[in-house]
C-alpha cells in the first residue's frame, strides 16, 4: 500500500486577479476556484488519478474540513485522517493575475496538533505500515512541531520496514536524513539549506548528492523548477531537462512531480521512464490553473520533450542518456 502524510493540510483558494497585481491598488477579483493544499494530499491525487490505490492520512482541523474531504473523495482519494476537535482547517491564498509571471502564494499558519492527535497519528501508522510499503511525508509541519515529534513519525515507518519518501524542508529535512530515507524531493533552495552552502555549479549539486547517497539514501532529486532536476541513483546522477511550457499556475508542481515518481517507482519502472514521466507529469500541472490538475495526454506529449544526461564519473562529463545508450550499442 502506498500512504500519504500531510502534517499540515490546506484548502488553497485560487484567486485570478484581473489585470496585474499591484499594491495600494484594488486588485479585483474575476474567477476563483478551490483545490486541496498541503503537499502529501496533491501526492494522493496523483495516484488516485492514475488508479494507484492509497490512503491519505496526516492531521485535519475538525472546522471547515468538509469541502477538503469532498475534493479528495470525489477524486477517488480514501482518506483516513486524524481530525482534531475545535481545530481549523488553514487555508491558502494563490493568487494569479494576468502577467504569467507566476503564482504569488500566502499560506496560513495552521494548527497545532494536539499530543493526544500525534499519538493515534502514530499509533495509526504503526498498526498499518507493512515491510514493502510506500508512505510519503509531504509537506511541512506547522512551524514548532517538535523535532522529536517528527522523527518518531519518520522511524515509525522505517522500522515497520516502510519506504520513506520525504518532500520536506530546513530542520525536519535534516531530522529525516539519519533515517536513510528511501527518496528525498528538496527544491534547489531546500536542498542547500541542508548541505549549508551555497551551490552555483551543477558539478557542485552532484558532489552534494552523490554524498547523500553515501548516507544510504536510494534516491536524491533536487528540483529545479522549469528547469527539470538533478537526480541520484546508485551511484550515478542525472540531469534531467524539463520541456517547455506556457506556465499559468506553478503552485503544486513538485508535490506532482513526488506523485509521479512514486507512481512509477512503486509499479517498478526504470528511473529514466519514471523521471521522463514525472517531469513531464510537472509540467502538464504547471500549465493548469488548480493546485493539482494535470493532462495525461498531454502529459504522453511533453515526455518526449524531457531530455536526460547522465553524468560520466570516468571523465566527469554530461552524456545524453539517449547517446550513452546508443554509444554503448
Ligand atoms: O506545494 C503547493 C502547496 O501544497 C499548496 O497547495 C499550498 O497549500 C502550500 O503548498 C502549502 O505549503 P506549506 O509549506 O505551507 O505546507
């Protein structure tokens, strides 16, 4: 079974704002439409899209949750969060105005869960995790959620033998990387917080990720947003680069890029198809106005636009997957 956990879900509200969005100025408002926010609960989307059985957990505020469960069940989505009493369910901000300069997105705090809500979120997964099974942490928990709190919800899954997927960022990143997670899905900023320097080289990303798969971690994917991402793998690396699109909202691009390659990856496909499939996935999103709506046709498009290099540890050269294999014959 594949699970989902999102710590911190969220109702985003897409605004469209006529004309440029500017400030001391009345930004009027001509379309609005919903979708759910948080990270693992876009992750779930994806996979229910693509018939992928899963479960979505994490934490819920008891106010306002309905509309969130409703968007999700109708998209096929078997939710099982934990739902906290007198708490509210955040919401999100993303506005979109006419410039297709990108989204601009103002996210609630969110709530704290209760010590009584992490312990059946635990207790949860730890009765259901089987060895095998794929459980995606997406997203960041509200911010002073202990680090302790996290990681015993990190070890749950590793020592019931689960793959750990972590698409988070700055201290809980770092609280996950000592668990050998199975994937990580840092954006290129995430990522050099966590190795704690500056990166302006793709060769400087490689040594960072190549000394992350050292640690033990499978799989190493940097996102780099329109531009594709750096990914590592058994000991090689691959630059991956995205096809061109007319981008109109880019809120939720990475949480489909994470459905994508879990997708594929849990259904044991290759990495160059899973990330040609999950670039291409990200990108079909990224021309959508929602948080989480993609085309797989158009999806089965742009996959054959996605380029990939592979990088030749011998002479520390970028080879065109396609040329690498034909070279070799
Ligand atoms: O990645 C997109 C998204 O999940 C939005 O849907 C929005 O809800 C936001 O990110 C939440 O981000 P946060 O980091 O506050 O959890």
């Amino acid at each position: 079974m594949i699970y989902t956990v999102t710590l911190n879900t969220a109702l985003d509200r897409i605004l469209h704002i006529k004309g440029k969005i500017e400030r001391k100025k009345n930004n009027r408002v001509c379309g609005i439409e919903y979708d759910v926010g948080g990270k693992g609960t876009h992750v779930s989307l994806v996979l229910s899209t693509l018939n992928i059985p899963n479960i979505a957990t994490g934490f819920v505020g008891e106010n306002k949750k309905d509309p969130f469960i409703q968007l999700l069940e109708r998209k096929g989505v078997n939710c099982d969060f934990v739902v906290q009493k007198n708490a509210t369910l955040r919401e999100t901000l993303v506005l979109l105005d006419s410039t297709g300069e990108g989204s601009l997105m103002i996210t609630e705090p969110g709530f704290q869960p209760a010590m009584e809500s992490i312990r059946r979120l635990h207790q949860k997964l730890n009765q259901q995790i089987q060895p095998g099974d794929w459980v995606v942490f997406a997203g960041s928990p509200l911010e002073g959620f202990s680090l302790d709190d996290y990681r015993e919800l990190l070890k749950c899954v590793v020592d019931n033998g689960g793959r750990l997927v972590v698409d988070t960022s700055g201290p809980y990143l770092e609280t996950a990387i000592p668990l050998r997670p199975y994937l990580i899905k840092p954006n290129e900023f995430e990522f050099q917080q966590l190795v704690g320097k500056t990166l302006n080289t793709v060769d400087e990303y490689t040594s960072e990720i190549e000394r992350l798969m050292a640690k033990g971690i499978k799989y190493v994917i940097v996102s780099l947003g329109e531009r594709g991402s750096l990914v590592g793998h058994s000991g090689e690396v691959f630059q991956v680069v995205a096809p061109s699109i007319e981008a109109r909202n880019d809120t939720g691009c990475g949480d489909v890029f994470v459905g994508g390659i879990v997708t594929m990856l849990s259904r044991k496909t290759d990495l160059e198809e899973s990330l040609r499939f999950a670039t291409a996935l990200s990108a079909s999103k990224a021309t959508h106005t929602s948080s989480s709506t993609f085309s797989l046709e158009q999806t089965r498009q742009l996959e054959k636009q996605v380029r990939m290099m592979r990088r030749e540890s011998v002479c520390c050269t970028w080879k065109s997957v396609k040329t690498c294999a034909k070279s070799q014959g």
